[in-house]
C-alpha cells in the first residue's frame, strides 16, 4: 500500500510501507540561493519542513533530490 502527493512541483513524495517500515521517500529541487524570482529555496525549504512535520513518528524518512 502506498499514498504520494506533491506540494507545488518542487516537492514530490511518497509512502511506502514495507515488511519492516514504512518508508516516506521526497524528492526535492530547491533552487540556488542567488534566484531573483519565487519560488526561493527559504521558500522550498519551508514547504520541506512542513510536509516532514507531518511524517509518522516511525516511518523511516529518505530526501533525496537537486540541492543547490
């Protein structure tokens, strides 16, 4: 079983749950810090830091992505 979702189109995630736990994987692109237009990476990081707030205490988080 597994659920996904996307917050804009900077942040895509999903939940898998496995035999041992679920695993909530993201993927993130968050832009280098020198952009002149939105969305900034403070902007991505915050929206990062909102979707992990919400991730079960035993799910097993992996980010992955382009960090600039």
């Amino acid at each position: 079983m597994a659920s996904s979702g996307s917050i804009g189109s900077r942040i895509v995630w999903v939940r898998v749950i496995t035999p041992v736990c679920p695993i909530f994987f993201v993927c993130v692109y968050i832009p280098h810090k020198h952009r002149r237009q939105a969305p900034y990476a403070t902007d991505v990081l915050a929206q990062l830091d909102e979707l992990l707030a919400t991730v079960a205490p035993g799910d097993c988080v992996i980010i992955a992505g382009d960090l600039n």
